[in-house]
C-alpha cells in the first residue's frame, strides 16, 4: 500500500500544493484588502470560510478522480495487491492533504486573532465544556467525511462495474451514492434514532459595529459507541465490496 500511496502522491503533489499554496494566496489577499478598505469581519469571515469550503471539496474530487484512473490502469491492475488497497491509498492521501489544510486554518486563526484582529468574537467568546469535546468534534468530522469518502469510492466502482457504454456507468454510481447514504441513514435512524448533526448551537449573539460577540455551546447529542460500531461496520463492509467488484465485475 506505501508504493500504492508514494505513486498517488507523485500524481496528485504538485496539483493539490499548489491548490494549497492559491488557497493561502487569496486567503492574504482577502484579510488585507478586507481590514484595509474597512470591510465587516463577518464578511472577511465568510469569504475565508467559503474557500476553505471550496478547497475542502476539491481535495475529495481530486481523491476521488486519483482512484477512478487507478481503477482503470492496466498496470495498476497487475500489482500482486488486494485491489482494496487501491481504495485505501486514495483515502490515505485525502486525509494527508486534510491535515494540511486544517494545518492551514489553524495557522490561519492564530495569526488573524494574535496580530489583525485582536477582538475577533471567535478566541474570546466560543465556550467549550473542556478540551474533549473538541477532540470529539475533530474526530466526530473526520470520522463522517472518511465515511462519505468510501461511499464514494463504493459508488465509482459500482458504476465502472457496469458494463454498459457512454455515461450510464457513471449515473448508476450517482445513484448508488444516493441509495447508500439514505439507506444507511434510515437504518441508523431506526435502530440509533440519530443523534444531533450540529455541532455548535448558538446560545447568545449581539452585533456590534466592530465585533461580533456570540456564545456557541457545543452539541450536547454526539455519536454513541454503538453508532460508531455500526458505522466502523459498514465502512468495513463497504471496503469488502471495492474489493470484490474490482476483482470480479470491473473491467480494465
């Protein structure tokens, strides 16, 4: 899997880097031009946020591209591998370039709040009950985007499974994406009665010409064992059928 990964990561370096390195680019062009033409921090907030979401999303397209070409390499095809790994390689080198981009907006919150903007509302008025329940959102939102990377994997080898010619391959892996997520949602829905997708409530919130004062209180409905158990099952069952279909139904 290393070798599998260290090629990935030779295919995707340069792209994704430098998909970081525009990101931090506009991100200064956005706090400069902002705080020097007096612009509202909720709007200089907003914008950052908007292309941390931006980038986020176009990490997961370019993972998900990365293993729909390995997919359907011949040689790929021929390393005496599980072709599981091919799945896990990809998934492994999203989460490298996640960290990297938390790395970025963490870096990103402490020189704002330490040097620009001293009186930013998030340092001062974001209360949390201790330190676990950030540990627990961190790990809460890595554990729900892994999930939706392996049912998207799952769902672009149901679809080059297909051996039907033009783009049919590529809708019915749209909607076996559909299927899965609300599938899994429902039965999870049933047997756990969900839990609380928020992560923050707002408690109090006042606005003023110069900040914006708000109390979030963590949500206090998290992810019990046994939903992470079903879940851990799932993804386990997920990534036994990538296996199977690539090695019995996808063609090269």
């Amino acid at each position: 899997m290393l070798r599998l990964l260290k090629y990935d990561w030779k295919r995707n370096a340069n792209l994704s880097l430098g998909l970081l390195a525009v990101l931090v680019l506009l991100q200064i062009a956005i706090g400069v031009i902002g705080n020097v033409r007096g612009w509202e921090q909720a709007i200089i907030l907003l914008l950052s946020i908007m292309l941390y979401v931006m980038t986020g999303i176009i990490l997961i397209i370019l993972a998900s591209k990365t293993y729909e070409n390995n997919i359907k390499a011949y040689s790929r095809r021929l390393l005496p591998i599980r072709p599981v790994w091919s799945a896990v390689s990809s998934i492994v080198l999203w989460w490298i370039f996640s960290l990297v981009l938390g790395l970025l907006v963490t870096a990103h919150y402490f020189i704002y709040t330490k040097f620009v903007f001293k009186d930013f509302w998030w340092p001062q008025e974001l209360l949390v009950a201790d330190v676990t329940d950030w540990f627990g959102i961190i790990f809460m939102t890595g554990w729900s985007l892994t999930y939706l990377m392996v049912s998207i994997l799952l769902s672009i080898t149901i679809g080059a499974s297909v051996s039907l010619r033009g783009k049919a391959g590529t809708w019915i892996g749209l909607l076996a994406f559909i299927v899965i997520q609300n599938t899994v949602s429902w039965v999870e829905h049933i047997l756990f009665r969900g839990y609380d997708v928020l992560l923050f409530r707002i408690d109090s919130l006042e606005y003023s010409d110069t900040a914006v004062n708000a109390q979030l209180m963590p949500s206090a409905s998290f992810m019990t064992v046994g939903q992470l158990l079903f879940e851990g099952v799932i993804i386990v069952l997920m990534l036994v059928l990538i296996n199977y279909l690539m090695s019995r139904k996808v063609e090269i």
